[in-house]
C-alpha cells in the first residue's frame, strides 16, 4: 500500500540532504563561485550541448565524445536557462527537482514492494556516489522518470508507463535497457498481447536519437562510437576489461584510487544481480544485468559506481532488509556516510569521482 506520508518522507530527506550539502559546502565562496565549483566534468559536457549543440563550442577543437550524452538533459538546461543566467546554476536546478521527483517516486515503489519508503531514498542518498544527485548530471533527470515509469508498470499503468519510459529514453542510453525490462515485466505479468503495441514507445527516442546523428554525420551509431572515441570504450572481453583495471588500480596516483572504487563497485554489482536472480525479480534483473554487461565488457571499468546510482532495484531491496532488521541501515549509514562526503568533496576539488 502506497501511503502519502511516504512522499512526505521522501522530500524531508531530499531537501533536508541538500540544504546539509549546500550548508557544508557553500562556506566562505559567493554564490556564483559555488556554481561554479559543480561545472565539473561530465557538468560542462552537458552544459556545453545545452550551449552550443553537438558540434561544440565554436572556435575550440571538436569533441568527438558529445554525441554520447543524450538530449534530454541539454534541452532541461536550455529551458531553464530562460529564467536562470547561470548555466552552472541551471544544472543544480534541473537536478533538485528532478531529484525530488524520483526520491517520491523510489519511496513509493518501496512502499508497494512492501518496504519502508523513506528507507529506500536514504541508502540512496548515503550511497557514496550520492554527489552525482546533486551535480548537474543526467542522472537525477534519469530516475525521475524511470522510477515512475517501473511504479507504472507494476501497478499495470503501461500507457502511463511507457511513455515515462521515453522519457528516460531521452536522457540516457540506459533507458534502452529499461525498456527491454518493461517488455520482461509485461510477458512476466501475462499482459494482454492487445497492449503489447504500447512497449514500442519506450525505443522511439533511441531510434530518433540515432537519426538525427545519422543525418547530421552519416553515422547511425554516433552515440556508440563517441564513446570509443572520447573514452576509448571499446569492446572487450569481460576478463580482459577486469585485467586492465585491475593492473589499473594498483598504481598510487588519484585515478588509482577512482580503479579501485570501480572494482569494488563491479563485485558489488554482481552480488546485486545474483539476488535479484535468487529473487526471480526477472525484470529489475534485466534491468540491472544489462547495463552490469555494457560496463563491464568495456576496455576498462568507467562510472560503474555511478551507475549503481541508477539501479533503484537495489535501493528497494535494501530498504526491505532494512524494514525487518533497522540496524542493517544504521550500519550501511555509518559506513558509507562519511564516503559520501568525502566523494563529494573530491568531486567539488575537481578530482575524478565516480
């Protein structure tokens, strides 16, 4: 049963998480220069789409890499940016909403999964890799409308559920991966194959992505190949992809470190798909098991921490420990806590986090 104080909950978390971060972080700098601190990485890829479109900045060399950032996210900070000068300011906006709205959403899901809401949304937000729900990335946006989209669909909405689906389409490669779990959950739940036509909805954003790069460079896999091009994601073998890491990690600079989180995150990422299997969760296995697969058979291991960030399944399994056995998140709080901020204090220093 879905319960109203569960939005409650959810959004005294989220805000009150934000003030705390804004609190900790905004001492002793303007708040322009604050804005500024969180123009960091993927932030300045996104806000230069937002800009100037997929050909970049002109007069700056091109990055052969735009093209694997979907639109979504660019044309929330090209709205936003109507009312708000600063695009940096822009992207926190963009994401403290979005983020409200997913944090209502997981808290929801948990609750019809039988577990306490508000549970759900703190091990999200104490994950370390917490920082990137704040910054002005993609995936706040993302799970704002992937987590309704799955509350959808197991309350039997799939209209309304594949159309939020599209949406997340339209933001990340990983809605590809969220709608082939939709089309798991729907033969999983005996649908009537009269509404089978709706599962198309969810794939028309990547088609129409994918056409819109092939009319502007020839190429209707832009998105893919800017990957290999701007990060040298190719295709590997998922044991050479350990290997390379691995050797990766035992190095003593800072992107050592960021290796050492990426193996500790793949383990934990299995040991996820394994309960889940377990659980005979086929959709939310999917789900998860799809992007586990994209990530881990790249040359070397890249954002697979974030990521976990997406996999509100997890959350959900959490909280349902954690309903039964509280001290499970009194733990998890106390460990992963201070590794949340301290990720996000790398991240605010310009160091690579996650």
């Amino acid at each position: 049963m879905i319960t109203r104080s569960a939005a409650r909950d959810a959004l005294l978390l989220w805000l009150g998480s934000r003030a705390g971060l804004l609190v900790s972080t905004l001492l002793g700098v303007s708040f322009a220069e604050y804005a500024g601190k969180w123009r960091q990485w993927d932030a300045g890829l996104f806000i230069t789409i937002a800009q100037y479109g997929y050909d970049g900045e002109p007069g700056k060399p091109h990055d052969d890499g735009l093209p694997a950032f979907f639109p979504g996210l660019p044309v929330a900070l090209r709205a936003v940016h109507l009312v708000v000068p600063d695009w940096a300011a822009s992207g926190l906006l963009v994401s403290l909403v979005a983020g409200a709205v997913a944090m209502v959403a997981l808290a929801r899901l948990a609750e019809f999964e039988g577990a306490t809401g508000w549970m759900a949304v703190l091990a999200l937000l104490l994950f370390p890799m917490a920082v990137f729900l704040a910054a002005g990335y993609s995936e706040p946006l993302f799970l704002a409308f992937a987590i309704p989209a799955w509350l959808a669909a197991r309350l039997g909405r799939w209209p309304e559920a594949v159309l939020l689906a599209a949406g997340a389409s339209c933001v990340r490669i990983t809605g590809l991966f969220l709608a082939v779990a939709l089309v798991v959950e729907f033969v999983r739940r005996k649908e009537s194959w009269r509404r089978a036509g709706w599962l198309v909805v969810s794939f028309l954003p990547l088609v129409a992505y994918s056409f819109y790069h092939y009319r502007r460079s020839g190429d209707w896999l832009a998105w893919k190949h800017a990957q290999e091009a701007g990060w040298g994601r190719d295709f590997a073998w998922p044991w050479e992809a350990w290997r390379t890491t691995w050797q990766s990690a035992m190095g003593g600079d800072d992107f050592a470190v960021a290796f050492r989180m990426e193996i500790a995150a793949a383990v934990l990422a299995v040991g996820v798909l394994v309960w889940l299997l377990a659980l005979r969760r086929w959709g939310e296995a999917v789900y998860c098991g799809l992007q586990a697969a994209a990530l881990m058979t790249s040359a070397y291991y890249l954002s697979i921490p974030r990521s976990l960030l997406l996999w509100f399944p997890l959350w959900v399994l959490v909280a349902k420990v954690a309903t039964r056995k509280p001290w499970v998140l009194v733990l998890y709080a106390m460990v992963c806590g201070p590794l949340m901020y301290l990720n996000a204090a790398r991240f605010l220093t310009g160091a690579w986090a996650g």
